[in-house]
C-alpha cells in the first residue's frame, strides 16, 4: 500500500502569503515546496531541516537551507519577518520550539503555523502505524533539549 497522507493536507490555505522582499524561516522545510513558491513571491526564504536526505534535495534546486531543529534556531534575534512551521510542532519538546519561534520572529513579524490533527495520527492507528516509537523518538528529543547532551 501507497504510504500517501498528502491527502492531509491543507490546499486552501497559503502558507506564504509574505510580502515581496520578507525575510521568511520555513522550519521543516522538506523538500523545498514552500521555499519555492516563497521565492516565486520574491522573498528571502531560508529552510531549517534536521534530515540530510531533504537539505540535499534542497541544496540542489539552490534553495537556501541549514541543518537545525526547531528547538535551536541558528539565528538572531529578531531575523524574520515570517515563520512558517507546518506539521512540525508535534515532533518537537514544544515549548522549546515555541520559545525559538518568537525569538528569531521580528515583534511585528507573522507565523503561519499548524497543527497535525487527530486525522493525521488515526489513519496511522488504523493502517497499523507504529505511535509507540514515535513516542520513544519524542522523549529522547526531550531529553536531548532538556540537558546538555548533543544532538546528533
């Protein structure tokens, strides 16, 4: 069976409507699908991704992405005038995430955020998806960003 949940996702929202020129954060970029269309508009996007596979998709459409997690931003204070963060807030120690998001958010900046909604983690249960390691995964971020360990 197909694994395809793009069936989830929202096709009536714009996630990038910025103004031309907005220095926008897309955390979780993937493979650059709203980096582009943010390129399109004439922003300056910049993609923060934990997963090499995705950077290197990226990296070769000459999108401007980093490696980096949500819980720390590797960037200054104040930098954006946008952040997008699409179905990544779930897979983090939230509050972490959240912090890192208003940080490098300028004070009269926009986020355009989602959630996953119940949806997304049913049709997992139903298809026989695996919610307890993704459970494990979340308490070793947390105690990643809960200490001093490095990630990797």
């Amino acid at each position: 069976m197909k694994d395809d949940w793009t069936f989830y996702l929202f096709t009536d929202y714009d996630f990038t409507a910025f103004f031309p020129g907005a220095r926008v954060l897309d955390i979780g970029c993937g493979r650059g699908n709203l980096l582009r269309k943010l390129l399109e508009r004439g922003c300056r996007p910049v993609g923060v991704e934990p997963a090499q596979d995705r950077l290197e998709s990226c990296g070769k459409l000459g999108l401007r992405v980093l490696a980096g997690y949500a819980e720390q931003l590797p960037f200054p204070a104040a930098t954006f005038d946008g952040v997008i963060c699409k179905a990544v807030i779930p897979y983090t120690a939230e509050s972490l995430a959240l912090r890192e998001i208003a940080r490098v958010i300028k004070a009269e900046g926009i986020a355009q955020m989602c959630y996953v909604g119940a949806g997304f983690y049913l049709r997992y249960l139903i298809l026989g998806g695996t919610p307890r390691a993704t459970e494990q995964k979340h308490q070793r971020i947390r105690r990643v960003f809960e200490s001093d360990e490095p990630l990797q």
